[in-house]
C-alpha cells in the first residue's frame, strides 16, 4: 500500500539481476573496442543504472540527465529538463538508460538533446517497456529488459508520487473495479 493504491508484486529482484546480466553480456560484446557514454536519466535509473554498470567490462563512462514530467501516476505531457548534459557526446557511442519507457515522451525529449551534440550512434537501454501505452516507434530501443503491460508500477527506482523507489522488487498496481 502506498497513499491510495494497492500494489501486488510482479517481477521480483532476482529476475531483474537475472535480466541484467544478460543484457550486460550483449553490451559487452556490441561495444568491444568502443568507449560509450551510458546517460542514466534520473530519479527513476539510479537503482537500475548502478546495478547494469556492474556487469559492463569495457572501458565506459556514466553521467545523468535529469528530467521530470509525471504528477502522481499520469504524465503532465510536459518534460522538465532539471539537470542537463554536462559534457559534449560528440562522436561518442551514448546509450540513455532509463528504468521505464511509458508514453514515450520523455524518450522523445532526450532523443533531441543527445543528437544535438551529433554522437556517433544513440541506443536505448531500459528496464521496462510497456508496448500498449508507447505513443512513437523509437529505432534506438535495443536493450529492453521486461515488456510489461499497461500497469501502474513501483519499486527499484520507479516512484508513485516519490514514494516507493526504494522497494527492491517491481510492483504493480492493482486496478479498483471502478477503473477500467
Ligand atoms: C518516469 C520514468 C521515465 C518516464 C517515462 O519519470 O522514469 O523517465 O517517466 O514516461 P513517458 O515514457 O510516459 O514519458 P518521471 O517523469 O516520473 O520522473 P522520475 O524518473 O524522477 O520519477
Ligand atoms: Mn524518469
Ligand atoms: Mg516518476
């Protein structure tokens, strides 16, 4: 229970770490001999973020972006850039972590600052996908951990209202019967 919802658990924290690792292999092996940029997009990567750079082998940097566009579980529609880009991507290999990829619009936003810096190449790593609730096609998703559907969810990183991020397995919201 956090404020008004209830939540049941749906994916517990050993198949994340399981999923990790896997997706930590192919990265190793599709940036061999590359240096790239992973660009954690804060609050909701930090938890994911710092367990997938675990399982990177090759010679990498992290930074983050910081940006915020959900009032308690529904997106305002408006992406506030909070903290910004630091360094120049130019000519680098970036891959913008995030833990959910919903609407898709944050994506959106964060697709057309990174390519501002004209990078070399731009990939997508995120822990969730919800494929019914994606509002654009993205050819940068590589890295997807866990297609879900289309449920409120919380834990690892992810907040309902700031409150829930630090849950170590993903929960979802169970619907009222009211809602539909
Ligand atoms: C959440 C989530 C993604 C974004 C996805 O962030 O972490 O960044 O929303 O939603 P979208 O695809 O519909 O744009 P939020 O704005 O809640 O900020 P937070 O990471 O600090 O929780
Ligand atoms: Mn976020
Ligand atoms: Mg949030």
């Amino acid at each position: 229970q956090i404020n008004d919802k209830e939540f049941e658990e749906m994916i517990s924290h050993d198949q994340i770490q399981k999923r990790i690792r896997l997706i930590g292999i192919q990265m190793n092996v599709d940036y061999e001999n590359k240096v790239p940029v992973f660009i954690g997009v804060l609050n909701g990567c930090f938890i994911f973020m710092a367990d997938l750079m675990k399982e990177i082998t090759v010679s990498s940097e992290v930074n983050f972006i910081r940006v915020s566009s959900y009032a308690g579980d529904s997106t305002t529609g408006v992406v506030k850039e909070v903290i910004g880009l630091q360094k120049s991507l130019k000519n680098r290999d970036v891959v913008l972590v995030e833990d959910i990829v919903d609407t898709g619009i944050t994506m959106e936003h964060l697709l057309k600052e990174v390519y501002k810096h004209e990078p070399a190449s731009v990939k997508i790593c995120t822990l969730l996908l919800k494929p019914d609730a994606l509002q654009k096609q993205f050819d940068e998703l590589t890295y997807i951990a866990f297609e879900i559907p289309n449920d409120f969810v919380v834990g690892y990183g992810l907040d309902y209202d700031e409150l829930g991020r630090n849950l170590r397995d993903i929960y979802r919201a169970i619907k009222a019967p009211t809602e539909t």
